[in-house]
C-alpha cells in the first residue's frame, strides 16, 4: 500500500505542477487585462504542435533549438493575439464579449491545428520518456522534468516581476490600470508583453505534457479545466494560490482513488472547486490576495 | 488596427470554410479504379433494366442514365477526424467503382461531417435525408447512431452504422450495423484470454462510455460465467492518466489486462502498463491495430500484445489482400478498419441499389429491404448477411502485435 500511496504521490505532485503552471497562465491573462482566457488549452496544444509536429517530427532539429524556436514564436503568436483581440475585448462594455471572443479563438486554433498538421494524434519519440526505477518505486523523466522546470520557472517569474522594470510596470498595471496609464505606464504594450510571455508558457507546458499524454488537438482540454480549478481553490488573481490550488488538486485526485473508483478523479477536482466556490470562493490564499 | 483585425478573423472563416469543403481531386483519384477491382458491379450495372424504377423520394423513371444519391455522415472534423477520412476515402472508393462499371456517375455520394459529435450526426443525417438520398452510410459511434435513431425510423431512411454497442439492439428496422458488435468481440476477446492466455484474475481497463461500457459488461460477463476473477477499472473518455488504474491492477495480482477504450487513451494505457506492470499478458480492443494509435506507441510497449479487430491490413484472405492493393495503389496509405467496415457498408448499399433497380422500384424503403434481404457478399471484413438484430457482420479477427506489426493470429465467427 506504501508503495501506491508514494506512486500516487509522485504523479500527483508532478500533475499538480502542471495545473499550476495553467492556473499561472490564467492569472497573468486575468491580472493584465481582466479577460479569462477560454483559448488557453488550445494554445498549450499550439505549442506542443509547433515543438513536436513541426521542429522535431517535420524539421528533425535539435531540442534545444527546437525549444527556443517554439518559444520565440509562441511569444509572437501572444503578442499578436494581445494587439489584435485581447487589447480591443478587455475594454468592451460587458465581458461576455471578450468571454465569447476568447471562446471562438479556442475554435480558430483548434481548426488551424486541424488544417496545418492533420488530424492525427502525434509522439516525439525519445522525448523525456525514460523511466527509473528506485527501489520499488517507477519515476518517469517526465515527472522529474515536469516538477524540476514549473519550480524554476515560478522562480523566474518572481524575479522577472519584482526586479525588472518591464515586471514591475506589468504589476502597475494589474494593480491599477488607471493609475498605471496616468504614470505613463502603455497599457497596450503591457498587455501585449503579458500575452506573450502567456503564450510562452502555454509553449512550455506543451512540451512538458507531450511524454504523458501525446500531440493531439484535445490533449490539454482537461489540463486547461484542472488549471482553472487550481486557480480559483489557490485564490484567483494571485499566482502563489495559483501554484499551491494546482498541487493540492493534483495530489488530492490521485491519493482519492486509493478509496474510490479512478473514474471519479476529475469529479474529485471539480467537486473541490463547487465547495471552495461555495465556502471559500477566495481560495487558500484569497485573504493574502485581497490584502495586495 | 481594426482593419488587421478583420483581415485575420476574415482569414480564419475562408480557412474554416476550406475545411468543410470538399476535395474534388479524390473523386478524379477515385476514377482510376482497376477494371479487375469493378468487376462484380460491372455485371450488376451491365444487368440494370432501362427505364424500371423510381428515384428516391421522386416518382421518374430510372435505369440508365439514372443517377442514385448515397449519404456519408463522416466525423471529418473533431476527435475522430483521422478515421472520419478513412470511412470517406473507402466510401468514394466504391463509389468510383460502381461508377466506373455503370460508365456515367451513377451514384452520387453527398457527404456531411458530423463533427464526432451526436448533435452534429443528428444534423448530417437530417441533412442528407432532405438532400434525397435512399440509404446513408454513417454515422460511426454508437452513441452517435442511437442520436438518429428516431430521425431514421420516423424518415424511413437507413443508415449503416459503425457503432457497436450493445444499446444497437436491432429494434430499428431502419439501422444496420457494418460492424462485429461489442458483445462478439468482446467476448472473443475473453474466451482468448481463457483460453489461451490462461488468465486468472483479469484487470478490466475500460472507457465509462457506451463503447467502452458495452465492452467491459461482455466480458464480465463472460468472466462471471467461467469463475475467472476480475478488478473492473473504468475511465472517462479523454483521461491521460491512468496510473492509479493500473497500479489497482497490479496491486490486486492480475495477470492480464484486458483493455476496452478509445485511440487515444490505448496508447497512454499501453505506455503507462510498459512502466507498471511490463510483464503482464494484454489484450485490447480494435483501436491497437490502429496505425494512428501504434504511430504513438514504441515497440516494446506493445510487442506481444493481442488485439481483437474487425480487419487487419496483413490478412491472408483473398477478398482482404485485393481490397489492400486497391486502397493501396488508390490513396498510397495501408487501410484500417475503418476504412474496411466503411468499403463494405458502401458495397451493401450500392448491391442494395442496384437489386432494387432490377426489381423495378428504387426508393429508401426498397433499398431498405433489399439489404435487409440481401445475398451473403465476401468483403474484407468478413461475409456481409443481415441476421434478426440487423447486423450484418458476424466475424473478427484476432492479431498479435509483433513489435508494431500486427499479424493475423485467428478469425473468428460468430
């Protein structure tokens, strides 16, 4: 039983980074430009798409490369998003109209993915896909991946907002838009930069997950729900609830199915979302986000 | 700005438009079918009375010169897109076949994409209906065929569905199914592990929907009746994790693994029982011999592991080896089952068609009943011949998984 309970641990924590990771990428979106970000999912399947269809599978280069060529695209493909419909929906009058319009880019992506790779489900064979075997325990690569770069890129995300004149100018705006603008913060470009680095890591998330669940066009449909999940349980708009909602769900999910069927593990995370909203609906963390 | 804005959402709705269109050079591919591969319809169509029959839905005359609407509802976008393309391409197939025999475009084939989705299929069916065609070939999924099923009988139009569930029960006179149902393969599936797997307690790693549910009940089942212990491991569709399942599996000391899912999910499930339980016998449903499921698997995940399918692209049998050489030599891709249940389901309709054409009246219901009456016909799949629950396939194969190669092991009928 020791044994299942550390397994279960283990995917549950590196889940649980993943979903973190989503829930960050929703606060970003949220804090700079008031949207919530249905298209998200599809952005994260993009980025495996452009990393593992085309860089490696299509154009055989190297990791590393291919890593940093998916990056600097996806950041492109963020910030055009953020000029050309994120900048125009966050200031509409009521936001169904930027809820509906995140919702049909959703649908654009998706049709796009379809056009330009096909159809077909995808692998990057030899791709973080080792297993290690520790006492009686199994540990994938992926895992170890996965837990190893959501902590450093948490790290770099906090130095990015606390030391760098663009991360703090992009917190001005998330505190307060007015005020921001009248200190000659340009919101526009702030959005834009926060879209992209979005989309970058939607990028990374995307590779992160291909070794667990393949390239295909409904492969982050659950993640993206589970990340939002983690946001509202770790207190939406603040992105330390948005890492601690993201693991509590993913270690939660998989130590419940010691005492109940599998099948109910999504119904865990969405169940836990009812009773936060219902009793807690500022998350864990909610007081510390609301004191900011 | 805002003319940049309307430029890309302009852009996306032609690019969504190409989507839905259809592609024109398949048809001129399609023509150029082998004279040797037409052969059977070339005397059907040679036979065809002039100026006999009745058009669907319309009172002219037919015979030659006599054009026939056949309906496709395909899941060429969604999910399911991959296979959606194979039922299309097998479809076509046929119909450039009976065309070419007829020599003038006799059938026409409309196609409609049901979007994987039992809204869209519903929608595709209504559609097709309306355009006028006497027999549909489509939906696929069960719970896609059970959504028409009230459209069909109330229209008197019929459909040849790929579900197969065990909820198609044959209550429908309007809904034929062109595939072996669950409750056949499945229980295929277990007698092979009884019997030659000698399996002793069996984890049953199986989707919670219809598909997967109607599976994993045919097994039980049949497991319940031999005493054989099991551990039931239901998943919903579209889950990638599946450890907690397999870890139950192995904590509960079962030998065999029997698996009953979606593509998508086989490969996961393969991949992660690789990880957990490497060492344990597996079978699985027609998905593993899939080429876009085994493209997601390595060798060692899968080697060694049985399948139970309805066509596998190595079969010896001669009516299997001629309808790979076409397919082949036609689209440059080995078909699958979906390509082969759908080459049938459109052989049916055609045969169908042109019986009814003979017999001088050609209308959905005539068509209806010629296929419900019609002769035993070879087709890849096995012998086509509707029984009392309206199935007209009764036989599946089962292969074994040499590295990604499946390879024919045993056909067996009902």
């Amino acid at each position: 039983m020791s044994t299942m309970v550390f397994q279960l641990l283990i995917t549950g924590i590196a889940y649980g980074m993943i979903y973190s990771l989503v829930g960050i990428e929703y606060t970003l979106i949220w804090n700079s430009s008031g949207l919530l970000n249905f298209s998200h999912d599809k952005l994260i399947t993009l980025g495996a798409y452009i990393f593992g269809g085309s860089m490696i599978i299509k154009m055989n280069l190297d990791n590393p490369i291919a890593i940093v060529l998916t990056l600097a695209i996806m950041g492109v493909v963020g910030a055009l998003l953020a000029a050309g419909i994120f900048n125009r929906l966050y200031s509409m009058r009521s936001n169904i109209f930027a809820i509906i319009g995140t919702v049909v880019l959703a649908k654009i992506i998706s049709e796009f993915i379809r056009l330009f790779w096909g159809s077909g489900n995808m692998r990057v064979s030899g791709w973080l896909d080792k297993t290690y075997f520790i006492g009686g325990f199994a540990i994938t690569s992926a895992n170890i991946v996965i837990i190893i770069v959501a902590i450093l890129l948490v790290a770099v995300l906090e130095v990015f907002f606390k030391f760098t004149k663009t991360g703090k100018a992009m917190r001005c705006v998330e505190q307060n838009k007015k005020a921001a603008a009248l200190m000659g913060i340009n919101i526009n470009r702030s959005i834009c930069i926060t879209t992209a680095l979005s989309a970058m890591i939607c990028a990374v998330i995307g590779f992160l997950v291909i070794p667990l669940v393949n390239i295909s066009a409904t492969m982050a449909t659950t993640i993206g729900l589970k990340g939002f999940c983690s946001g509202v349980i770790g207190g939406f708009g603040y992105i330390p609830g948005a890492i601690a909602g993201g693991i509590f769900i993913g270690v939660v999910e998989n130590l419940a199915t010691i005492f109940i069927p599998a099948v109910y593990k999504d119904a865990v995370s969405f169940l836990l979302l009812i009773v936060f909203l219902l009793i807690k609906p500022t998350g864990f963390l909610g007081k510390r986000a609301q004191g900011r | 700005m805002k003319k940049l804005l309307a430029l890309f959402l302009a852009g996306a709705m032609m690019l969504s438009l190409a989507a839905c269109g259809g592609d024109d050079t398949k048809e001129t591919e399609a023509a150029k079918v082998t004279a040797a591969d037409t052969k059977a319809a070339e005397t059907k169509a040679a036979d065809t009375k002039a100026d006999e029959t009745k058009g669907a839905g319309e009172e002219k005359p037919a015979g030659n010169g006599e054009t026939y609407k056949i309906g496709l509802a395909a899941m060429l976008t969604g999910d399911n897109a991959l296979n959606g393309e194979r039922m299309q391409k097998a479809s076509e197939m046929v119909i450039a076949q009976y065309n070419e025999a007829a020599g003038y475009e006799k059938f026409v084939l409309n196609t409609e994409d049901d979007l994987t989705t039992n809204e869209g299929a519903l929608t595709a069916v209504q559609k097709l209906i309306s355009d006028g065609c006497l027999a549909i070939i489509g939906p696929h999924r069960s719970s896609a065929a059970l959504a028409v099923s009230d459209t069909v009988a109330e229209q008197q139009v019929c459909v040849l569905v790929g579900g197969t569930s065990v909820a198609i029960d044959g209550s429908n006179n309007y809904m034929f199914r062109t595939r072996a149902s669950d409750a056949i393969m499945a229980t295929v599936a277990a007698t092979f592990c009884k019997d030659t797997l000698e399996a002793k307690k069996v984890g049953i790693l199986h989707a919670s929907d219809e598909y997967g549910q109607g599976g994993a009940d045919a097994a039980m089942a049949f497991f319940d009746a031999q005493g054989i212990e099991y551990v039931d491991c239901p998943h919903n569709v579209n889950d990638v994790d599946f450890t907690s399942a397999i870890l139950e599996c192995q904590s509960a000391g079962c030998d065999t693994v029997f698996t009953w899912t979606h593509d998508a999910e086989t490969a996961i499930i393969y991949q992660q029982l690789a990880t957990y339980m490497p060492e344990v016998n597996k079978i699985a449903s027609p998905g593993l011999t899939l080429d876009n499921v085994l493209n997601l698997c390595e060798d060692n995940w899968v080697d060694g592991a049985y399948s139970v399918t309805d066509f596998i692209s190595t079969s010896t049998d001669t009516v299997a080896v001629d309808f790979v050489k076409a397919y082949e030599g036609l689209y440059g891709e080995t078909p699958d089952l979906y390509a082969a249940a759908y080459y049938g389901a459109a052989v049916t309709i055609c045969e169908a068609i042109l019986a009814c054409e003979e017999a001088g009246e050609v209308t959905p219901q005539a068509v209806r009943d010629a296929i419900a009456a019609g002769e035993t016909k070879t087709l890849p799949t096995g012998d086509f011949y509707n029984d009392d629950a309206n199935n007209l396939v009764h036989s599946c194969v089962i292969a074994k998984l040499n590295g990604k190669a499946p390879e024919f092991v045993q056909s067996v009928s009902e």
